[in-house]
C-alpha cells in the first residue's frame, strides 16, 4: 500500500495547459452554477494553489452547489459533512472500532480522509470540533488517541458558514480563519441570472445539477505542480508584504494579517494569473484577490467594530493607499 | 485619538490701553506745563513708561492643541492635555474652558515657555460624550497687544461603563453545547463520572476502565468505558431598554434642562450593571449575546472571549436613546436564542418591558429584570410630586406583577445601608442551582 | 409659583472642570485693589476738609462705581486725570513729595483696572502670571522715582523755570514715543 500523503511527484503541466483545463473546468462548474463570475475563478484558482476555501454568504445562494459542482467537475473524492452543535470531533476524525474477535482496535477513518470536505454551515459545530478540523487543515493529517493518520493528497476543505443565523452558531476563532486561504462572499444574482436558475431548476425537474469530471486527483496534482513552476516578480512579492504590512497599522484594526497572509496572496494571485492564460503575475491580480484573501484575517478593534467598519472596507481602503509597482514586467 | 489645533490664529492687535494711557499722559503733561507742576506728569510717568515699552507687537502668535488620550476612556477618565506655545513676549494667557455640564472655568495663566495643562471633567455619565471647548485669548506683559480669542474643541469621545466584579449570576436552567465550564446532564467529554458502558464507536480506548472489563467479560469480548458527562455552557441575553434616559433629577425628565454630569443616569446604571453581567458571565465562560430596544440594528451575537467583552461594553456604550419616538413607538420581542436566561435592564416606567418580559416567560426563558432607576432627588414641586406619585404607583404595580410570574426585579440603585445588587444576584443564582428546573410559577395571572 | 424658579435646577452649583496650575488668586480680587487704591489716591490728594462734604463724596462714590463697573483705560486715566487735579489744587507746589509713593499707587490702580477688565470675578489667576514683566514694572516705576527725586532736588535750587521746561519736553518726547505708528 502507497503512503498517500507521498504521491509519486506529479509531472508539472505547462501553464498554458494548466489555463486550459481550469477553463474547462470552469466551463462545467457553470453548466450547474449561474453568476459567480467573480468568486468561481478564485475558489478554483485557491484550490489550484493547494489551499482551503470559505464561503460566507446568507443561506439560499448556492454555496453548497458550487463547492460540490468545483469537486465532481475537479474529479476529487468528495465528502459532505454537515455541520451541527452536538457534532463530535470524531464524528470528523473517524474512531477506532473494537472487533471482539481479533480483540482489537480497529482505526475507521472519518469523513475527512476524503480528496475535497465540503464542511456545511461550519459555524454551526462548537469550538471543539472546529478545532478537529483545523489540523486537518494545516498540517493534512489527523491525530485520534495518539496515532497520527496521513490525509490523502490533494486534501482541500471547501467549508460554508452563515453570518447571519446567530442561534447556536459559534464564530470561528481567528486561528481556524486564518488556516483559510480565501474567505468568499457570494452576492445576490442579478435579476438576469436569478431567471435562469429559476428556468434551469425547471428544465432540469431535479434538485441535483450533475456535472461531468474533467480532471482526476492526478491531473489536479500535476496542475498544482504547473503552477508553482510559475516565477513571482520581487516588485509583486514587495507589494503583497506592505499590503499585508499595512494592514497591522491601520487605526481600526486591532490586529492585522499574518505573513501566512502575504504568503497566500501571493499564492492565490498566481494561481489566478495562470487561470487567466498568463505566466506572469500583474498587481491586478493581488488587487483582484486581496479582499478575498486578507479580508478575515483581520480583527476590527471593538471602537471600528461597533460603528460598524468592515474589514473588506479597510482592505479596499489600504488597496487604494499602498503605492502600486510600475516596473513589473507587463508581457513575456 | 485626535488632537486638535488652533488653525491660524489671528494677528495682534493693539487694545485701547495704548491710547488711552498716551491720552492722560498729555493731559496731565499739559496740565503739568500749563501749572508749572512736574509732579502732575509724573503722576502719568510709569504708565507712559511701560506702554513705550510694548511699542511693537509680538512676532508670531500663540498657538494651542489639546491632545487626547488614545485608546478606551471609562467613567470618570475624561482628560486631556493642553499644551501652549506662546509668542515670546506674550506671557499671559487667558483660557475659557466650558463642557456640557460643568461650569465655565476661566483661568489666566503665565506661559513664558510651552507649557502643558492638565484637564479634567468630572463627568461620572458613560456613552458618547462632548468634551472640552477651550476659548484661548493671549496677552503681552503690559496688556498693550491682545491676540483675538481663538477656540478648540474636543473631540466626542465614547465612555465606557466601568464593571464591577459580582459573584455567581442566574444562569438558564437548560444548559446548551458540549464544551463550556458547566457540567450537564447530558453524556459526553468532561470530567464527572456518569456510567460504565460497553465500549461503542467513538468511545476512547483510554477511557476504557480494564477492572470492570475484567469481572463482567474476563474473555475481553466486552471491553468497558467510563463515560463522563459533558460540559455545557449557558448562553444569556442582556437586553437594554434604552429608548429612554433619566437622571436622578425628575425636572430633567424627556429632556427638560440640562442633566448633572455627576449624577449617573438610569442608563449609566444599565449600561454598568449590564458590563458588569457580562464580565462575570465571560470570564466563567459563557456565552453573552446583546439587545438594544431602542435601535433597529443586528443584535450582538453570543459569543464569549475577552475580545467579545470588549465588543459587548462598546456596543453598550453606543446604546443611547434616538429620538422621542423611539418610546411612543411599540416594540417587537427580540429573538432569544433558545435555552438562553434573559437580563432585561430597564426603569420599568412603561408597560412594554413587562409585555416582552410575560412573551418572554410564555416561551419558557428564565428573566431576570434590573431595574435600573435611579434614586430620585427630593421633588420639591407639588405637581412634580404628584406626578412622580402616580407613575411610582403604576411601577410598584409591574414590579409585583413581575415578582407574581416568578420574575425577579433586582434593584441596581441601592442605598449604602441597603445590600448591594450582588447579593441579590447571589441568592438568585443559589436557588436556581438547588432547582435545576422550575416551571415558570403562574399561580396569580397579572391582573 | 416663580417660573424661573420652576427651572432652575441648580440646587447645587454645577461641578467644576479640573485644571492643574500654579497658585491662583481670585478674580474679584482686582475690583477690591481698585477700589482701594482709587479711594485712597482720591481722598489722600483731596484736602482733609473736604473729607465730609457730600459733594466731594459724591465724586468719589462715582468716580469709584465708574472705575469699578466700567473698567477700561479711559475710566482710570479719568481717575488719574482727577487725582492730578486734586494734587494741584492742594499739593504743595511746585513738587508735592507724596508724587513719590503716589506715582506707583497710580501705576497699581492702572494694571488693576487692566486686570480687572479682562478677568470675570469667579476666573483664577495665577500668581506667577501677576508677576510676569515686573522686571519692566520695577524699570519704569525706579525711573519715575528718579525723575522726582531729580525734581524735588531741582526745584529747592534757583532756575526752577528752565529746569521745569527741560523736564516737561523731556515728558514730551515721552508721550509722542508712546503715540501708536501705524506699521
């Protein structure tokens, strides 16, 4: 048997290739979800770039669709945990099982030996079990009573969380946001679009909207590994660092993005630039992302907090204070 | 926080001391010629001296800023620091300082170099709160030249209530979560022994207690755990009646004259009593959410941590009431969250808190009122008194009503030979834990 | 019932803001030095007869409420124009020796009545701040003290004319120094 966690090194794919199979993909992420122009390009460009998603958006929009449209069309293992209070660490983990007649202990892995969690309505399970997951998350494997079990590669979380429901939900604590690469907010669809769900669910005389694989857990490895053969210019990397430098002086916040914060704009911006057909990374594409990306790192201080600042306000804000580079290269 | 400054103060201008000392100079000079009486001119003679002297004005003008300290003010913090930069040959200044309140304060000081005053209100009120107007007018030595008054305002800061530690609150009777520093009656990860049991998925093989397995399966087909019982945690919802503010003073009542600054108001009370809860309620914990009745917006959600005190006493202090008709208006119960106990914090002057507190009751929370009324000054007016009279009359009538469905009304303003609030909230919290479920006792209906 | 009475609802003063200064003295102290060096300057250059009379009481019962209620230069250089009247008609002539102690008294009565002018009754003033620029005082009242003993000395020897015109164009110059230019 194959240590998962130690694939055989995925041959790199050309960018040029990568950006056909993301439009490929993207094109049958579409075929089930309307609108979400904006976010599907980043939840698909954060994946590409090895880390986990956050939708956050009122229930009813399709969060749930999409992340579960993104894994069927990526051809990754797919599990769905639904996230309730009386949900138990290792109701995630999995637990071991007595077998009486070998007398002994048998590990059962939990949903999250999967390829890509879809964790629902996150925010609905206590601390305890959000924690269970956050190692999931870092550190792609899982410790039940004592052992260590390797999680599968590519492991990505794409989890859901309400902001509005307040009954019995928990916040997630800054520590477990801050292990997600993006935070997504969906938006209402335009009138334009609502009418084509509408016709869409109608046409398809079901509630589930199948979608076809495009890629396997293989071809997501060797895209992941095209990807990072993809220079980053130093101007680029100097703007994601005083973004995200800025961001720990700012008067209404208390405290700022960590460098996993400048890491993973970086990350997020190139991914999105080869999505886009490109092997070079242009700061519109930090700008693009930065909201997404820094957003929920940032604590509001309770002064900001109760007047109601919102910290992709002050993202948007320190986007339009932060001198852009000039001197990147603009093509090949 | 913002410091302010005097924007371009005015130039120097010359007073009318000037004339008017060159004017009895020449009089009692000519007087002096004309009678042939030096000592008339001499009469005149320092006067002419030291207005010579101040013969031109000052270089450049004083200027003033008033810096405020950054970061949370709490009750009773109001400072500031004045600091002045005179003109060199100006060494007096003249300061005006007012606050809503607080009675003019004029002070003439010398500033031969840069040089800082130290401020104080005397406020104990919490909220948002205007601060400091300074009029400054500056003088040279011999009162020849005068720079304008120039002004400086404070900024509004926001006060914070201060808390006061209590001992154990009221918690619900149902207890909610799996972790949280109570210990419920339901079977999960904690500490208190609940059961031995067959061991089943999900149970830890560390908890699996070998000498039972031992004597009920000795083949080991069987292997026993001790189960715990959970922890839990109690979620509370202060709610803060906040679309009225009165002051111990009745004439002050729905916003006649001007209110003491040193006098908290019911909502001071409301707004300690409620950081107060809070803090004990979050450092044992719990989950706290918040209510703000006179204000249409998102309630605070429960949560617990430090940081969500800190949001809790800001969001308490920003509740203030809008307008008058946030009281005619009739308001919606807020949501509760479910199994949560409810602090409603309110003077109980109108029948709408006593409406949410009997919904309230329907749906089985447990309420605790704070009445947070001040204690009244004497009321020396007889229609004042009789007014105060039949309005006592209608309070004491919802204050029995609410003692009669089982709710209890704790006082915040006591007198000093009285007990104080904790003790009260003690008791309560006592005999809810002896009663771990009572039903709301509706033995009298209200009326 | 008093309707203003019905409002006032300050039955205890109202609390003060507190400023951390040097000493401080009273504002209602200068109208007291006012009064006291202006009824001193006037009845001490007055002749003693007079003392009793009304209408001498009179003039300076208003000359006082004058200075006391409208402190500005023009009321105190009226009152000084008045004790220069009163010295003349009583002081012995030509150099009457009480100029040397009334020349400051005058000099007091002018910076009290400045003071007095500017400051409200209830405002504190710091001490420090009274004293500021007597350097300049002390100069000004030291010269004037010279200036009579040089008159003094002058007019108990012959050739009292002259020196009185020396001294007066001396003034003279004086006052057209401290005649405001316009820059």
């Amino acid at each position: 048997m194959t240590d998962p966690n130690t694939p055989a090194p995925a041959r790199p794919l050309p960018p040029a290739e990568v950006a056909a199979l993301a439009a490929r993909v993207l094109d049958e992420v579409r075929t089930a979800v309307v609108g979400m122009n904006e976010t599907l390009p980043i939840a698909l460009a954060t994946v590409l770039a090895g880390g986990h998603v956050l939708f956050e958006d009122v229930p009813g929009l399709g969060k749930t669709l999409a992340a579960r449209s993104l894994a069927g069309a990526l051809g990754l293992d797919f599990a769905r945990l639904q996230c309730t209070p009386d949900l138990l660490p290792s109701d995630i983990t999995g637990s071991s099982v007595f077998d009486p007649a070998t007398r002994t202990f048998e590990f059962r892995p939990g949903p999250v030996f999967t390829g890509l969690l879809l964790a629902d309505e996150i925010n609905r399970t206590a601390p305890k079990t959000q924690s269970a997951l956050l190692e999931a998350m870092a550190e792609r494997q899982v410790s039940v009573e004592g052992t260590s079990h390797p999680l599968p590669s590519p492991f990505h979380v794409l989890a859901t969380s309400n902001p509005v429901e307040y009954e019995g939900t928990y916040p997630l604590p800054e520590a477990q946001l801050d292990r997600f690469m993006v935070r997504l907010a969906i938006g209402y669809p335009d009138p334009g679009q609502e009418t084509t769900i509408v016709r869409n669910r109608l046409a398809r005389r079901a509630e589930a909207a199948p979608v076809t694989r495009v890629t396997d857990p293989a071809t997501v490895l060797a895209m992941q590994a095209g990807i990072a053969t993809v220079e980053v210019d130093p101007d680029i990397v100097r703007y994601c660092v005083d973004l995200v430098t800025a961001t720990r002086t700012h008067h209404a916040l208390e405290v700022g993005a960590s460098p996993r914060g400048s890491a993973n704009l970086v990350l997020v911006a190139r991914a999105l630039a080869v999505i886009e057909g490109r092997d070079h990374v242009l700061p519109e594409d930090v700008k693009h992302v930065a909201v997404p990306v820094l957003a929920h790192r940032l604590t509001l201080t309770p002064d900001a907090w109760a007047q109601a600042t919102r910290p992709e306000n002050v993202v948007t804000s320190l986007l339009n204070t932060v001198p852009t580079p000039t001197t990147v290269r603009t093509g090949p | 926080m913002t410091t302010p400054t005097t924007d371009r103060p005015p130039a120097w201008t010359p007073t009318t001391t000037r004339h008017a000392a060159t004017a009895t100079g020449l009089v009692l000079l000519a007087a002096a010629v004309l009678t042939g009486r030096p000592d008339l001119a001499l009469l005149a003679a320092p006067i002419l001296l030291t207005t010579l002297w101040s013969a031109t004005p000052p270089t450049r003008p004083t200027t003033a800023h008033l810096h405020q300290p950054a970061g949370e003010t709490h009750a009773g913090q109001l400072t500031a620091t004045l600091t002045l930069h005179p003109a060199p040959t100006a060494p007096l200044t003249h300061l005006r300082i007012t606050a809503p309140g607080h009675r003019d304060t004029h002070t003439v000081i010398a500033t031969p170099t840069t040089r800082e005053i130290p401020l104080r209100l005397a406020s104990v009120r919490t909220g948002p709160q205007d601060t400091f107007h300074i009029a400054l007018r500056a003088y040279d030595t011999s009162g020849v030249w005068e720079q304008p008054p120039t002004d400086l305002h404070g900024a509004r800061r926001l006060v914070l209530p201060a808390t006061t530690p209590l001992g154990p609150v009221p918690l619900p009777h149902a207890l909610r979560g799996l972790t949280g520093p109570h210990t419920s009656r339901r079977l999960g990860d904690g500490t208190e022994l609940r059961d031995i049991h067959p061991f089943q998925p999900g149970d830890n093989p560390r908890r699996i207690d070998w000498r039972t397995t031992a004597r009920r399966s000795p083949d080991l087909t069987t292997p026993y755990t001790r189960r715990t019982l959970a922890t839990a945690e109690a979620t509370a919802m202060l709610v803060l009646d906040s679309r009225d503010d009165v002051g111990p003073d009745i004439r002050t009542w729905r916003n006649h004259g001007t209110r003491r600054p040193d006098d908290p108001t019911s909502l001071d009370l409301a707004r300690h009593a409620a950081a107060s809860i809070a803090r004990q309620l979050i450092e044992s914990g719990d989950r706290v959410a918040m209510e703000d009745l006179g204000r249409r917006r998102r309630p605070v959600p429960p949560a617990s941590g430090r940081r969500h005190l800190r949001r809790l006493t800001h969001a308490l202090a920003l509740a203030h009431p809008l307008d008058d008709r946030a009281t005619s208006h009739t308001i919606r119960p807020p949501q509760i969250p479910s199994g949560a106990i409810v602090y409603l914090f309110t003077t109980l002057l109108d029948d709408d808190t006593t409406r949410l507190v009997r919904a309230w009751r329907t749906l089985a929370h447990p309420v605790v009122v704070i009445d947070t009324l001040p204690t009244l000054h004497p009321i020396h007016q007889p229609h004042l008194r009789l007014a105060w009279r039949i309005t006592r009359l209608e309070r004491d009538q919802r204050i029995t009503d609410l003692h009669h469905t089982g709710t209890p009304v704790i006082h915040w303003a006591t007198h000093t030979h009285e007990p104080p609030p904790r003790t009260h909230l003690q008791a309560l919290a006592r005999r809810t834990h002896h009663h771990p479920s009572p039903t709301p006792r509706t033995t009298r209906t209200p009326r | 019932m008093n309707p203003l009475r019905r409002f006032n609802l300050r039955d205890q003063p109202l609390p003060t803001i507190t400023t951390t200064t040097g000493p401080t003295i009273p504002g209602w102290t200068f109208p007291l030095v006012q009064t006291l060096t202006a009824t001193t300057l006037l009845t001490t250059t007055a002749p003693t007869t007079w003392h009793t009379h009304p209408l001498f009481l009179t003039i300076l019962a208003t000359l006082t409420a004058l200075v006391l209620l409208r402190p500005t230069p023009a009321t105190a250089g009226l009152l000084l124009t008045a004790t220069g009247a009163l010295l003349w008609t009583t002081g012995t002539a030509p150099l009457d020796p009480r100029i040397l102690w009334l020349a400051p008294l005058a000099h007091t009565l002018w910076r009290a009545t400045w003071w007095a002018a500017h400051v409200p009754p209830t405002a504190r003033t710091e001490i420090t701040a009274l004293l500021t620029g007597w350097r300049r005082t002390a100069a000004a009242i030291g010269t004037t003290e010279l200036l009579a003993l040089a008159a003094w000395a002058v007019t108990t020897l012959p050739g009292l004319e002259a020196a009185i015109l020396l001294g007066a164009l001396a003034l003279a110059a004086l006052a057209v120094l401290t005649l405001p230019r316009e820059p």
